[in-house]
C-alpha cells in the first residue's frame, strides 16, 4: 500500500498543478468507479471556528529552590498535598549555619563593647578638651576612635542579620496556599544553593496561553470573546482575554492569555485545552470541520485530499489542526458541503483511470 502511495502521489500532484493552471478538458471527465467511497463534509457541532490549543496553568506558581548548603533531615510534605501559607515543607541541617550565627553574634558583643568603651574616651576627652588639659588633636583622635567602634558595630550587627537568616533558609516553608505539584529531593541528600527542592501552585487562579498568527491578534483584540474546551469536556467562558501588544519577531505569533473563572472541579495544571475566540467563528472558513485521519493524503510537508467536483478528482491542498480520535481538523482548504473521497490510494488510481481515459477520448 505504502509503495503504491510513493509512486502515484507524484502522479497525481502534478495533475493537480495542471488543473491549477486553467487546463480544460477537451473531454467530459469518466464517471467515478462503482462504489467509491466518499463523504460530505459537515461543519464542526462541538465549537464553531478554529480552535487553538494551549495548556492549563496555575497563575501563582513556584519552584523552591536550596538557599544556603546541607543535607536534607526531614521531608514533611509530598505530591498533591494541600498546604498553608508558613508550614514548615522541608528541613535542612544547620550545623554549620547555626555556628556562624553564634560567632556573628560573639563578633557582635566584643563590637558593642569597644564602641561603649570608645564612647567614654570620646566624653572624657571632650570634658579635659573645655578646661585645655588636652590638646584638639587627641580630641579628634578620640571622636576617630569612637566613630570607627560605632561603625564596627553596626557591621557586626548586619552580619548577625546574614548569619541569622542562612540559618533559617534551612527551614523551608510554604509561601502562599498551594499544592504541592513536584518534590525532587529525598531525607538524605546533599543540597546547594541553587537546587531544586518542591514545587507547588496556587489552584484558585488558572489560565491558558496559546500563540495565535499575527493576522489574527488584531481581530481577537477588536472581539476577545472565546469559548475553552477543557480536557474532561467542559466548555467554559473565559473571566478576560489578553492580547500580547508585541509579536514574536521569529515565529511571528501573538501570545493570548485566557484567564479562566473560578472552577469545581478545577483542572490540573499541565492538562491540555482547546480555546476558540468568537473572530475566527466569523472568519471567512466559516465553522470548523473535521475529517477523518485516513482520508488525508501525506507526502513530506504536503497534507492534501482528494476533492470531487463536477465528477472530477482535484487534489486540494489542507491545513491540518489536531487530532481528536480518528478525527482531524482541517483550519484551511474545505469548507462545509464538499465532498471528499475517503480513501487516497483509491481516489488516487481513480484519477489516473480518469485521465487516461480522458486522453483516449482525445486521440
């Protein structure tokens, strides 16, 4: 079968430019074999227009990631669980962290006292400075002295401060409502800076983000109405449609965020939608239409059915969508009412049939 298709779709391609070209047929075209198989094309019942697919997301998402260095002591949480804002997730060892608390704080006390101890010099050289016991000089020496305790101090002190919280990054906590949607470390293992350590999202808010052509932003921007099929077969209507104002300059596609109502069930994060707006509804391929898989015709880039009109074969070329089944969509090249033959290979030697045929009768 596959051999067959290798050595008539050439064929049939370029009967199909010929017919591009405004080539008429002296002869009226042969009447189709009996029994071939074909099929009218009916507009799509489930959502009218092209539909684009995207991927539910949760709009407060995080990844936690290791701030300071240790081995994992405790993992509390797992996948799918609920947790707060502030529960403790995961706790590293602080050996080493709660040592360099103590000796910021050591480092800060000595600090303390020298600016306590420079602070008396200072007053009392200040008090010998007014009755000229001491000279001006040594009284500048002494506001130095205290004014560089001072600032000793209050370098501990912000080491302190650093020390204080390299020792809490050690616990790891929730920071908002969430669900826990990844855990990527066992009790156990050796962490830095920079490692993965949970993930977890927020499941009150979600949205879809799909790139449309750029051709169509502007007709999605004039009407942001949309309809979203979800994966368990809900259809939802967007809380607000989001144009992107920008266009990827590679791709030459317009983000659109949909962000979605409040919804019980909610659908998971990752899970696949399907999203129509309301401008290609009214778009000039009319509603969407599906076809089956089988009657498409593949040949490297090239996707193509084969089209009867006034009982001729003419190869057309479509732009496949996605696939639901043994269902494809077509987003361009038919339009509802057009006949369709359900086979390739059939319709394929049917044409060749055709054109001799054609050829004989001029001759």
């Amino acid at each position: 079968m596959r051999s067959s298709k290798r050595l008539l779709l050439p064929a049939a391609l370029t009967l199909a430019l010929a017919a591009c070209g405004g080539q008429t047929p002296q002869a009226t075209a042969p009447a189709l074999p009996a029994g071939f198989a074909t099929f009218k094309v009916e507009a799509g019942n489930d959502m009218p227009g092209h539909s684009w697919d995207g991927v539910v997301e949760a709009v407060r998402r995080a990844d936690l990631a290791a701030q300071t260095s240790g081995r994992v002591l405790e993992v509390r949480v797992d996948v799918n669980q609920a947790v707060h804002a502030g529960d403790v997730l995961l706790r590293i060892s602080n050996v080493e962290q709660e040592a360099g608390a103590n000796l910021a704080r050591a480092q800060l006390r000595a600090a303390e006292a020298q600016a306590v101890e420079a602070e008396q010099n200072y007053r009392r050289f200040s008090a010998l400075a007014d009755t000229q016991y001491v000279s001006k000089a040594q009284l500048d020496q002494a506001r130095a002295a205290r004014d560089a305790a001072v600032a000793a101090r209050n370098a501990a002190a912000a080491a302190v401060a650093q020390a204080s919280q390299q020792a809490a990054y050690t616990v790891v906590r929730a920071p908002y409502d969430g669900v826990i949607s990844r855990r990527w470390v066992e009790p156990g293992e050796t962490v830095a800076p920079g490692m993965p350590l949970m993930s977890l999202y927020a499941p009150g808010a979600l949205r879809i983000e799909v790139a449309v052509p750029q051709s169509r932003g502007d007709a999605i921007r004039r009407n942001p109405e949309a309809t979203v099929l979800l994966a368990d077969g809900r259809r939802v209507t967007p809380a607000s449609v989001v144009v992107f104002p920008a266009a990827d300059p590679l791709s030459h596609s317009v983000n659109v965020r949909v962000n979605l109502p409040t919804l019980d069930p909610a659908p998971a994060p990752g899970t696949t939608a399907k999203v129509v707006f309301a401008a290609d509804a009214d778009g000039p391929d009319g509603r969407g239409v599906s076809i089956p898989s089988a009657s498409v015709a593949r040949r490297g880039e090239l996707t193509a059915v084969y089209v009867v009109q006034d009982g001729r074969l003419l190869l057309r070329q479509v732009r496949l969508g996605g696939q639901r089944g043994d269902q494809v969509e077509v987003i361009s090249g038919l339009k509802p009412g057009d006949v369709v033959a359900r086979d390739p290979v059939a319709a394929l030697q049917a044409l060749a049939a055709q054109r001799k045929a054609m050829e004989a009768g001029r001759d």
